[in-house]
C-alpha cells in the first residue's frame, strides 16, 4: 500500500504492471487478510524495498531496466545522505522515543 511519501507516478505505473501481470498470467487474488507469516515477509525499510524492487523482474519488465537502475540509485543514494547526516540521525532518534513514549 503506497504512503503518502511514495513517488505517485511510480505508485500508478507499478499498479498498472502488476495487474497487467496478474492478467497476462492468470494470478488469483490473495485473500484480504493478512496472517503473521505474510506480514513478516513485508519489506520494514527503504533500502530493504529498493532491493526488493532491484529483484523484481516484473517492474523490470514493465518499467525498463535502465530506469528501474537509475531509479534504485537515485534513492539509495538520497538514502544513504539522510542516514549519515547528524541533523538527521538526531530528528529520527527523537521521532523514535516520541513514537514509542520515551519523549
């Protein structure tokens, strides 16, 4: 499920190619709800889904494989900015403890 911090360009274009896929291979629905062993296979962090996405050969397919390329490197890269700038590191730690009511 897209957040609002997803790229809506990229949220309608992945949608549209795995219902293409779904189609094309004549997938079944899943069923709606979610059980624990599910759950745990979700992605928890950005550069755990931009490796997931790196693997995913349908996008690949559907979206090109140089811009999935540039795509995962652009973020990474914005990524790996945040989480070496202290200002950052600083305001998640703090975004942490105020979340989970050590603020």
């Amino acid at each position: 499920m897209p957040s609002a911090a997803a790229n809506p360009y990229m949220v309608l274009a992945s949608t549209v190619a795995a219902g293409l896929d779904g189609i094309i291979n004549r997938l079944t629905c899943p069923a709606e709800r979610v059980d624990a062993a599910q759950a745990a296979r979700l992605v928890r962090s950005l550069s755990d889904a931009l490796q997931a996405l790196q693997n995913d050969h349908v996008m690949k397919d559907a979206l090109a494989e140089e811009f999935m390329s540039w795509f995962v490197e652009c973020n990474s890269l914005q990524l790996d900015r945040i989480c070496h700038s202290k200002t950052n590191a600083t305001l998640t730690l703090s975004i942490r403890r105020t979340s989970i009511g050590f603020g």
